[in-house]
C-alpha cells in the first residue's frame, strides 16, 4: 500500500511539471503570450512617446520559480531607444518583483519615450528574457508591439503672430482759433479799443488767410457770452444774454467784415455765471489761498452759496475783484476749423521727399502704409531718433520679426519704456517663442490682449499637448494651425473647411493628412503631389506614418 502511495506521489509531482513547463519552455512558446499597446500607432506628445502595453500571461505558462526580464525598446531609424526592463517573477520567486500567478495574469504599464529626430519611422518591441538559476534564456524573437511614430503637432507654425503699435493719426483734424473782448463790470456795450487789439487783428487775419489755406475749412464759428458770477443769478443771466446780442451784431459789423467776407454757420450761446473760467483762472493763478478757494467750490453746488462764501474770504475777495473777475466779463469768438491732413499717398511720398517735415503719428501712419519691411524699419528709426517713440521702438522690433531679425528685434524692443504694453508683450512672447523658450512665451503673451497673442499662447498648447485648448484659443483665426489643431482633435471636417481652397505646399499637407485618414488614397496623393513641391514637405512625406495606408 506504501508502495502504491509512493508511486502515486511521483506521478503527481510529474504531472505538475508538466502542467508548469520549464524555463525553456517558456521562451519557446513566446507565441502563447498575448501583447497589445494602446495607441496602436504612437503618436509624439509634447516631446514624449507614451504607450500603455498590456501582456497577458496564459495559464500553467509562468514557472512558479522563474523570472520574465521585459525591456521596451523602441527601434528606429539610425538607432533604439531602450528602457529600464520590467521584472516579473513566479509564486515561489522571493524577489520584490509584480507576481504573475501560475494561474496566468495581464500586466499594463506605460511606456515613455523622448522623441528623437527619426522617431517618426519606428517601432516598439518588447524584448523578453526568462532567468532561472543564474540561466538567461531569450524568447524566441522580440514582440512587435506597435508602430510609430505620429509628429502630425509638430507641424505647428511657431514663427508668431504679430501686431504693429497702431497711430494715432487722423485724416481730419478739428482746430479751433479764437479771440475775446472784454467788457465793463455790468456793461453790455462793447467798446471800440475792444475791437482794436492785437488780439482781434490776429483773429481777422487768420479768418483772412483760410481762403488761401487749401488744407483748412471753417465748419462753423461759435460765440459765447458771459457774466462772471459776482452778481445777483437773475441779473448775470439778463446781462450774459444781453453781450451775447452785442458781441454777435460786433462780430458781424466789424469782425467778419465785408473784406474778409467768410459765410460761416454762427452759433450765439450764453453762460450766465461762468463757474468754469472762475476755477481756470483761480487754478492757475498766483493766488495765495487759491486752494483755500478752489476746496469752496469743490464743497457747494448752489452759486448763490459759493458766491457768498468767496464774499467772506474779503482778502481774497480783494483779489478776485481786482484780477480775476474781469476777466470773466466777456465774449469768446470761436472759429471751428477742419484740417485735412496728409493722405495715404502724400505720406508715402514724403518719406522719400522730405521725412523731416513728418511729426511722430504721421511716421507711424507712413510706416504703416509700406509693404517692405526693410523701408518700414528705416520709418521706425526716424520716428525714434525724432521722438523716442516707445510704440516705433515695437514696430521696429515687429518688422524686425517679419525679416526674421531676431537677435535685432529683441535689441530694439530692449528700449521700450512700457513694458505693459500688449504690443511689446506679445513681440517679446514671438521673441522667445522663436529661440524656444516656451515657458517666457507664454509669460508674455499672457501679459498682452491682444487677439494676436492668444493665437500664440494656442502655439505654446499645441507644443504642450493641450489640443482643445488651443482649439479654443484659434476659433475662428482661420489659419493654419486652426486647421492643425483640428486635425489633432479628429475634427477632420473643420479642418477641411479652413483649408477650402488653399493650394500652398503646407495647406496642401494637411489636406493630404485628412485624406489619407478618411481612406481618400486618389484625394490623398493629389494633395501630397502639391505639398512635394516643399522639398522639406516632400522629405517628411516619405516616412510620415499618417500616410503608411497610402504608400
């Protein structure tokens, strides 16, 4: 019976050998294992190569003492990138390493790569080693585990977008000229030596002059009568009214007299106390307490209050009486003059002609009117040397980015005083972006407002991997990397809608990328024989895995 027992023990012991291979059984029978990765075909992210690659172990396959050396490697051209191996182990394996039951199990983990130039063509292997008792025994061949690699985000478009500095100038501009007359204290009569002064003679000879001034127009004149608030409300608003009358019958008997002869819309107003040149003239006087006075009319809104309280300053009243209020006893003549300026094409002549003449918005509005870079770069020079212009130092620095200057863009955007400003912002963040600075980039672009930076900042997402951000950030722009960023989200209809018509080489590569992913080979190749034009675009075609089904 002893006997019997024995024998049935060997048997057993037999069949779980069997049933649990060996060592070597295992590397031969690599074909037993199951390997999958998610994505199937890697893709560059940010500048990494992430794959999450599952390996199910069948049962009675892993020996319950042996351990599985994996090693990721990805093979591409000119080289392979290998990773830190994986180490599995069996039940009876005293190690620290993940256990795989005899009964079989399935291991997921992440593998990243950092993207190297020739990536783009490549494969991901798992390269398998069993260890037993000191003895390494290679399975049979490596696992092909996925192919690679997509870099579809880094055809993004890093040059930047720009915006010039805007001017200020204007095609028309309002001027006004003037001239008063004084009257007594309580007077309405406007007296001839009134009409005499030097300060009406030059208002007659302006008047005179615009005939001949081709440039200016009198649109309208105004004539504004006052009452300087040192009398009783009624009284000022009868008096004020009544000056209104004699300064128009003056302005049209002996102003604007026959030689001078100037039809002209005549508006006639009255200011019954004139609070507002009260304060002018007080502000700007040298009057001891004129704070003290000022604070006065800051505290009461009622005129017959105000008046009042000025009366009980009586120093200072003595003053007022005596330099201020007689001045308010009068009547403004008040031309209203349109002023055409330079046009667009007067502008550009004389940036050739005569520069000098130039002031500083109108250099700024020539520049901008210049298709060349380099004539506008000699604008923005001249506006600097003339008027430290801080937005001409931008603008230099913008044309100097357009000519692909950066090293002298960054010089001149170095002098530019305001450094809030969402024109020197967002040139700074194209700076940085251009020498790869991402993370300055951004910093700058965040600092600016403009519509222009946004579209950058979606730059900076696409290189980061953030594709539905950027997607947000291009709504609308209608450029190319909308219609990347939309390829990258699988939004293949939007893209195709930005692209429309286009038959550049870059656009032509996208279309030709939306095609080979509908399936599309005929509307794929015409698209990549445009783009192949671009001997860059040509060269990339050739091992681009997003046209791997079309080749």
């Amino acid at each position: 019976m002893k006997k019997i027992f024995n024998v049935l023990m060997i048997v057993a012991a037999g069949l779980l050998i069997q049933s649990c291979g060996s060592p070597k059984k295992m590397a031969e029978s690599a074909e037993e294992v199951s390997v999958s990765c998610n994505p199937q075909v890697l893709e560059v992210v940010a500048g990494n190569i992430k794959a999450d690659v599952t390996v199910t172990f069948p049962e009675d396959f892993f020996h319950p003492k042996a351990i599985v050396e994996v090693v990721p490697a990805l093979v591409y051209n000119g080289g392979e990138t290998v990773l830190d191996p994986v180490m599995l182990q069996g039940e009876d394996v005293t190690e620290n390493y993940q256990v795989v039951a005899e009964a079989g199990g399935t291991i997921t983990k992440t593998f990243e790569f950092a993207y190297e130039e020739g990536m783009e063509n490549s494969h991901l292997e798992l390269r398998m080693t069993v260890i037993h008792k000191d003895k390494r025994i290679p399975f049979t061949a490596p696992y092909k585990v996925a192919d690679g690699a997509n870099t579809t985000y880094m055809l993004v478009k890093t040059d930047g977008s720009l915006a010039y500095a805007p001017d200020a100038y204007q095609a028309v501009i309002a001027e006004q000229n003037e001239a008063q007359i004084l009257y007594l204290i309580n007077s309405a009569t406007v007296r001839p030596s009134q009409l005499k002064s030097d300060e009406i003679k030059a208002f007659q000879e302006f008047l005179t002059n615009l005939k001949a001034d081709e440039r200016r127009e009198l649109v309208s004149t105004d004539i504004i009568a006052y009452a300087s608030p040192d009398g009783k409300e009624d009284f000022n608003a009868e008096l004020s009214e009544r000056r209104a009358k004699t300064a128009s019958d003056a302005f049209n008997k002996k102003i604007n007299s026959k030689k001078i002869g100037i039809e002209t819309t005549v508006n006639t107003t009255n200011v019954d106390e004139d609070w507002d040149g009260f304060q002018e003239l007080v502000s700007n006087s040298n009057i001891e307490d004129k704070d003290l006075i000022l604070r006065v009319l800051e505290m009461y809104s009622d005129p017959a209050v105000r008046e009042r309280e000025i009366k009980n300053m009586s120093e200072v009243y003595t003053t007022l009486k005596k330099d201020i209020l007689p001045e308010l006893r009068r009547a403004r003549f008040i031309a209203n003059i349109e002023f055409t300026n330079y046009s667009n094409e007067e502008l550009t002549a004389l940036v050739n002609d005569n520069i000098e003449i130039l002031d500083e918005e109108a250099l700024l509005r020539a520049a901008s009117l210049l298709e060349d870079a380099n004539q506008k770069v000699t604008v923005y020079q001249k506006a600097i040397e003339k008027f430290n212009s801080d937005r001409a130092k931008i603008n230099l620095g913008v044309a100097y980015l357009v000519l692909d200057k950066n090293a002298e863009a960054e010089n001149a955007l170095a002098s530019v005083s305001d450094k809030n400003c969402a024109y020197y912002n967002n040139a700074m963040g194209v700076v940085a972006l251009r020498k790869g600075d991402n993370e300055a980039a951004a910093a700058a672009f965040n600092k600016s407002s403009l519509k222009e930076a946004q579209y950058n900042m979606a730059v900076i997402d696409i290189l980061n991997g953030n594709y539905a951000d950027a997607a947000s950030k291009l709504n609308g722009a209608a450029s190319f990397n909308e219609a990347l960023v939309n390829i990258l989200n699988d939004n293949l209809d939007a893209a195709s809608n930005i692209l429309g018509d286009a038959q550049c080489a870059c656009m032509s590569y996208l279309k030709a990328i939306i095609a080979a992913r509908q399936g599309n080979v005929e509307a794929a190749n015409a698209a990549l024989e445009t783009a192949s034009k671009d001997e860059a675009l040509a060269e990339r075609a050739e091992n681009d895995i997003e046209f791997a089904k079309i080749r």
